[in-house]
C-alpha cells in the first residue's frame, strides 16, 4: 500500500459536528492539525483544501492542507513549502495580508498545512457560525452584489495596492491575484494564497527567456503547466475592474 493510501486509513472521522467536502473529491476527511478541531470543509484549489476549525481557545481559524498527492514531484511541493516560509514571517506586517499562525508539516502522511485567520462570514462578520460559515471574499461578493459601489472599489483598490507594494519592497511578489484570494477580515480586504507568494528574484530570473516570452518558474513542471491558470500577475487594476463592472 502506498504512502497516500496508509495515509488515508488512518485519518479518523473529527468528532462532534462535521461537514466534510462535496462527494466527488478526493480529501474526504481533514488530516489531523495538532491542537484544532476541524469542522468543516470551506474550499478547495487544485493543490490544497481549505478548512474551518478552531483552536483549544475556543477561535475559529481557517488552515490550508496542501498534499504531495497534487504535485508531480518533490520540487514544486517543496518550492510551495518555501513559498509559506518566505511569506510567513512577512504576512504579520501588515494588516492587508492573511495573518499566517502556525506552519506544520508531516511528511509520513505527505502534507502540510498553515493555519491562518478565518474570513469574515458574508452574514455575521467575525461571529461565526461554523454550521452556515460562508467566507467573505471578494469573488463572494461578486457573486452576491453583481456591481459593488464605486466606492467600494476605490477603497478595496487602494488597500490592495498598498498591500502589493508593501510585499514587494519585501522581495516578495505574489503571482496569483484574483477575487477568491482576496479575503475580508474585519471587512478589511487581505490578499491570501500565499503559497504563491515568490522572491521577486526568482521570478525575474524566469522573465524575459531566449524566445522572449514570460516564463515564470511554475512552467518549469509547477502549478502553472499544469492548470493552465495565467502565469503573469495581473496588475491591481484586473482587480479593480471586474469589481467595478461585475453583474
Ligand atoms: N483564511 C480563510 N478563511 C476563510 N476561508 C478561506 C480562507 N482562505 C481561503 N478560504 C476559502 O477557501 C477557498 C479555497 O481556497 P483555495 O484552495 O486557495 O482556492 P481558490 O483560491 O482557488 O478558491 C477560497 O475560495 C475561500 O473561499
Ligand atoms: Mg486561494
């Protein structure tokens, strides 16, 4: 039996009330996350699940597990591990990135997970309900409000921009904005997905290549080959914009 399979049997169903992912993919249960309880599955991308739980205090936080399953190799896994750890440090000096937590990681069963502020609900804000939690983000809210008010969007832009240009005078750039990773905490916007997040310099060194186009360093057997997603950041802008003419 292979690692994945051993890995499986041995998650246990969370005790307590649980809500466990649309039938259909292949993370039935959470992994166990060392002092949390899981309660319920919020989302999930091509290489990581998103969960509600909460802390011994009592605090709701959100933790992505990502899995060496989703990865063809050890290389990307482990460059979006490096990702975390560039980010983690950074992600708490300033209030428009995701709050980071805790970091872990279990290579017997082949993950590893960060734990990090949960999003507001779209209802009731930082009073969460885990049974109807809804996170509030700015795809959410799109798909809620259609167009968001002008002033909405000046302010969401501005925030971001300031966020942007603060993690880039960390080195840093982020390589995956869009509305899903654009999270409200306290109504404040905060950029996520911070696995993404690449040391400018190793994304300059993939810029600009002998045929002229951009190739950034996913292409080379990432994430990005893979999904097909666009490799280029969009500009703050491509934010402001959906936002401003949505619906
Ligand atoms: N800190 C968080 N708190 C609450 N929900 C979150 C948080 N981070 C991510 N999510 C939710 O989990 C979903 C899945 O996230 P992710 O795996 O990053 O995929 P994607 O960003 O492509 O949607 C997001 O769309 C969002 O709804
Ligand atoms: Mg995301």
């Amino acid at each position: 039996m292979g690692w994945r399979a051993e890995a499986k049997n041995r998650m246990q169903p969370p005790q307590g009330n649980y809500t466990p992912p649309p039938a259909g993919r292949d993370t039935a249960l959470p992994p166990e996350i060392p002092h949390h309880e899981t309660l319920k599955w919020i989302g999930g991308g091509s290489y990581g699940e998103v969960w509600l739980a909460r802390n011994i205090m009592g605090v709701h936080r959100a933790i992505k597990v990502i899995s060496r399953s989703r990865f063809e190799s050890d290389k990307p896994y482990d460059r979006e591990f490096a990702g975390v750890r560039n980010f983690e440090p950074v992600s708490r000096t300033h209030e428009g990135f995701m709050d980071i937590l805790q970091v872990g990681r279990n290579d017997s069963e082949g993950f590893f997970f960060y734990v990090m502020e949960a999003a507001d609900d779209q209802v009731s804000g930082q009073v969460i309900d885990s049974e109807t939690y809804k996170p509030k983000t700015l795809m959410s809210e799109f798909k809620a409000n259609g167009r968001l008010p002008f002033q909405t969007c000046l302010r969401i832009a501005l925030s971001l921009a300031d966020s942007l240009q603060h993690l880039h005078g960390h080195g840093l750039v982020h390589r995956d904005i869009k509305p899903s990773n654009i999270i409200f905490v306290n109504d404040i916007p905060k950029l996520a997905d911070i696995g993404l997040v690449t040391s400018s310099t190793d994304a300059a060194t993939f810029i600009g290549n002998s045929v002229g186009k951009i190739r950034m360093p996913r292409q080379a057997g990432g994430r990005a080959r893979r999904t097909g997603r666009r490799t280029r950041p969009p500009p703050p802008g491509r934010i402001r914009s959906p936002a401003g003419s949505h619906g």
